[in-house]
C-alpha cells in the first residue's frame, strides 16, 4: 500500500494479524503530476511551488513509488 494508506489500520480493526514485510516498489500510471500555467505568449510553463498563477493545464505521468508491504492469513472457510 502506498505510505499514508489508512488501509493496514482499517484491516487491523477488523481483526486482521498484520505482519510487515520488506517495502516495494510499483509503477502507477499517474504517480508524477505537473501543472502548467499559460505564458502571456500562449506558451506553457510549469508552475513552481507557491506560485499564485492559475493552473491551465495538469499533465500526469507514469512513475516509480514506495509501497509498504504486507502479509495476514486469511481466515479458513468452512
């Protein structure tokens, strides 16, 4: 799951034994966002952090994230 995921409290809460394991790596379709702002030219320009500019263009990317990794019995069926 990726850092900042509620999910391994809320597996937790209901009752699932976690055991962490060694963290990964995944390719997300969307992981890297840039946001870009129109130049009095018409051209684009990638706007920096704090800029007050308005965004007029996001252009998302694939791209390589940690994960926190996992594992728990499941429960026997029966």
């Amino acid at each position: 799951m990726l850092p900042g995921s509620n999910l391994a409290n809320a597996l937790a809460d209901l009752g699932y034994d976690l055991r962490p394991e060694l963290d990964g790596e995944r390719i997300l379709p969307h992981a890297i966002v840039e946001k870009f702002a129109r130049n009095s030219d018409g051209s684009l320009g990638i706007l920096t952090e704090g800029s007050t500019n308005k965004v007029t263009t996001v252009v998302t990317h694939a791209g390589i994230v940690k994960t926190r990794r996992f594992s728990f019995d499941l429960p026997q069926g029966g």
